[in-house]
C-alpha cells in the first residue's frame, strides 16, 4: 500500500479543454462539498422514509378502520384466511368484513418480508438477459453518435466503456467526476478531439432522456382522459415540446444568426472557450439527422425493453391488477424522475416515484417498491464489469 486515494480522474486528462481540466484537477470548494453532502443526506433521507412507509410484514385491512398484521395464507370460500401475528392457526375473514380502500388498493395487502418468497428464477434470468440486451443497444448507440463526430471506436471498447460509465452512475459516488464524464475522458485519450466526446456522451445522455419522453408520450396518449393519467400526459408533451424548441434554438441556422451565437459564445467568462467547441461539435449532428434519429429509435427500444422488465418483475412479484400497456404507461416517468442525482443509481427518488405512481393503479407500496428495488439491485450487479474495466485501464 502507497497510501495514495484511487482517483477516478484518469491519465490523459492533459487532452481536455483548458477550462474543463481545470475544474476536474481543483479540489471542489467547500460550498460544493457542502451541496453534494446535502444531496446525499437528502437521497439518503428519502430512501428511509419510503422504506419506513412501506410495510414489511402482511396486513389485513377490516372495516372500521382496523389493520391486522400476521400473514396472507390465501383464499376460501368468499373470505381471505389470514394469520394474525401472536396466533398459530389461520382464520377465515368475509370479503364483506373487508374494508373498501381508495384507488382500488387491496385489502389483504402483502409485506416485503412475504414477497421475496415470490422470486422465481426464470424470470429473474428472463430480466437479466434483457439487461444484457439493453446495455449492448446502449453501446452501440453511443458507438453510433461518435462515429458520427469522426471518432471511429471498437465495438468492445464501446460496451467497456459503457460498463465503466454504468459502474460509477449506479453504484460508486463519481467523486469528482461521473460515469459520463469518465467516458468521455477514456474516449479522448490518444485520439483528440476532447470536446466531441464529451458531446458524444452528452447527447446520448439527451437522446436517452428524449426517448423516455417519446415513449411516455407514445404511452399516455390513450390514456389521456383517465383522470389518473391526464396530468402526467399533460406535463410529458410540454416536455417533448420544450425539447423540440431546444433543439431548433441550437440547431436552426436562422435562429442562431438572430441570436448570434457565433459571437457571444466564445467570450463567456470561464467556460467561453470550451462552450464554443462544444457547440461546434453539436453543429456536425445538424447535417446528420439519421444517425440522431437511429439513436432515438434505439432509446425508445431500450427503455420499451425496461417496461418489459418491470412488467415481468411485478407479475412475480403478484402485481396482476397491471396490464403491460399500464407498465409502459407508468415507467417512463418514473425514469424521468429518477434522473435526479441525489444518490448513485436515482436511489430514494426512485423508490418513492415507484410507490407514488403505481399507488395510481391500485398497487400497494410494498409490491411497488419490491419491483423498484430489485430492478436496480440487478442494474447494480451487472455494472459490476465496469469496475473491472476501471481497474484494467489505470494499470
């Protein structure tokens, strides 16, 4: 042992921009230290709650207001046969004793302790292999985006790189650098052209939040007179529209002569001189509008198969109330949301999206953050590679 801290921040960072070198090689300041602790109390704070929220043990709701705690041993006869906690043998309750709970919640409602006996291994490897799927497109993908900025890369450098990135947004804090921008750096290295690959990762990272919005969009459209959807579908298209005029300020020609762009970017103090080349590496997707619109085919693919995993884990973990079309309606926006970073992985925001938006379908919370936390517990395990693929590479 040296004694020196394993810094993400890897050899080569000579090839970036001034401006960006600068910011990864200082030691963040006291008030950013101070506003990523508070993210992560708040991340960690949330997480608590929901899992405080949720009940761990199965509950038998009566009329009157009375709640049970014991365990679900089934149906007979009109009545659900339930155990309550201090007793050894079942008892039957009447439907009719049953209380009537809002948005069509369950009144037999199963803990997390009870749903882990629920895992089934097919369906578990069924979930994974269409991981496996989904984080090859999204290699490719990124493969594809820098192909378009003149940065020729190797399939299996993509998919290592990829891992890598993976391996720092769901599992390990980023310190002072994230996944994205590790990939970015590993990119530049020997090959120049710094600021294409960081437009590279920052439009696939774009892309892929624009390809949720289109699916949630493609998804909520028949659901837009449902009261429980109506909002939601409201808030997603003034997204998709946001995005549209966003794109069209940055892209359009006539657009940007009006604002004259050209002339007040570079002179932006600080970041003035790395700003102007990342808006002339953004101008070269502008004559390529194939590979921008592949790439968000293919996110709208990804994030379709996410859907499909969710739908998958929630029927083994006996949500039947929920149709597959329901799934993509309700998973789109949960993503959205869960790109807030308070924790590596969206931890805690995700959880409580989970809870909120399947509650809208009558699913209680324990089911929903069951399907929340173990779809991120397998992410996690298969980012583990981009660990390896960190390690391998500052030897």
């Amino acid at each position: 042992m040296d004694g020196r801290r394993l810094d993400p921040v890897p050899p080569g960072i000579e090839e970036l921009p001034p401006e960006v070198r600068a910011g990864l090689e200082a030691p963040p300041s006291g008030l950013r230290r101070a506003a990523g602790l508070l993210l992560r109390l708040l991340g960690i704070g949330l997480l608590a709650l929901v899992l405080w929220k949720v009940p761990w043990r199965d509950q038998l709701h009566l009329r009157g207001g009375e709640v049970l705690l014991g365990r679900i041993e089934g149906d007979a006869a009109g009545a659900v046969l339930f155990t309550p906690r201090g007793e050894e043998a079942a008892r039957p309750f009447p439907v009719a004793s049953l209380a009537e709970r809002e948005r069509g919640l369950p009144a037999a409602e199963a803990g997390v302790l009870s749903l882990g006996r629920r895992l089934d291994p097919g369906t578990t490897a069924a979930v994974v292999g269409i991981v496996v799927v989904l984080i090859l497109l999204a290699a490719l993908r990124w493969r594809m985006l820098l192909r378009t900025q003149g940065i020729p890369i190797p399939v299996r450098e993509a998919v290592e790189l990829t891992l890598l990135g993976n391996f720092f947004n769901q599992v390990a804090p980023g310190g002072l650098v994230g996944g994205d921008v590790l990939k970015a750096i590993y990119t530049a290295r020997g090959r120049g052209g710094a600021a294409s690959c960081w437009v590279s990762v920052f439009v696939d990272r774009v892309v892929g939040l624009f390809g949720t919005v289109i699916l949630a969009c493609i998804a909520l459209l028949p659901r837009w007179g449902d009261s429980r959807f109506h909002w939601h579908a409201v808030l997603a298209y003034c997204v998709l529209l946001a995005g549209i005029a966003g794109g069209a300020v940055v892209l359009s020609r006539r657009i940007r002569r009006t604002l004259r762009m050209e002339a007040w970017v570079p002179r932006l103090p600080l970041v003035g001189g790395v700003l102007a080349e990342v808006d002339q590496a953004v101008l070269a997707y502008r004559e390529r509008k194939g590979p921008i619109l592949a790439a968000l085919a293919i996110s709208v693919g990804i994030h379709s198969g996410w859907c499909l995993c969710n739908a998958l884990l929630g029927r083994m973990l006996g949500i039947h109330s929920m149709g597959v079309g329901d799934w993509f309606a309700v998973v789109p926006p949960i993503l959205v949301v869960s790109a807030i970073p308070l924790l590596p992985g969206g931890w805690g925001v995700g959880e409580a999206s989970y809870a909120f938006f399947l509650k809208l379908l009558g699913v209680p919370a324990a089911p929903a953050v069951a399907v929340s936390i173990l779809g991120r517990i397998l992410q996690s395990l298969l980012s583990l590679p981009g660990g390896i693929v960190f390690l391998r590479r500052r030897v």
